[in-house]
C-alpha cells in the first residue's frame, strides 16, 4: 500500500497541477490510499525516502516515518490549506526534536 504505483519513475509533478497543495508534489508519488517520499532531494523539506501521509483540505495531515520511527498526526482548520505551509513547519520541528 505504500509503495508507488504511478507508471515509470515518475512523480505527482507530472500529473496536473496541484490546486491546493502547500508545496510541489516533485518528488511524491501515489500508494493505495497515501502519497509517499520517493525522491528526498526532489521533494524539498527534510524527509525520508519511504514516508507516507495524507493531508486533508483544512491543512490537517498525518504522516508516517518508518525510518525515524515516528508517527504524527495533526489536527488544524486552516482553509484552504495552502494559506500557510504548516505542514512543512510541523515536519521541520517533529525532525527538530529527535534524539538519539
């Protein structure tokens, strides 16, 4: 469910333009139900490749990091969603507060 499914190496970029999104989808590709890190670099904010999540049209999100161990979920109504990228700030400081 996780892995990428889109046809040949490439990303949600190539498919439309993304009306509402906070940021680029360079770099996302498409699961069964969740879109996923498939190309760090490309994607723009710290992340790991594998990462899947979900956002919803009032910036609410979750997300998952399997290689960092960590699950996040958060819970806004801020419409319409690209009004101020805070998913990026939330991943930005979920990332800033891992310890070793």
């Amino acid at each position: 469910m996780t892995r990428n499914h889109l046809p040949g190496n490439t990303d949600l970029e190539t498919f439309g333009r993304p009306l509402f999104a906070e940021t680029p989808l360079r770099g996302v590709g498409f699961g069964l139900g969740f879109s996923m890190i498939i190309d760090p670099v490309r994607y723009g904010v710290v992340a790991s490749l594998g990462d899947y999540s979900w956002g919803g049209a009032a910036s609410t999100a979750f997300y998952v990091d399997p290689v960092e161990d960590v699950t996040v979920s958060f819970y806004t109504q801020l419409l319409p969603s690209s009004t101020l990228p805070i998913r990026n700030h939330l991943r930005q400081l979920v990332n800033q507060a891992l310890v070793d």
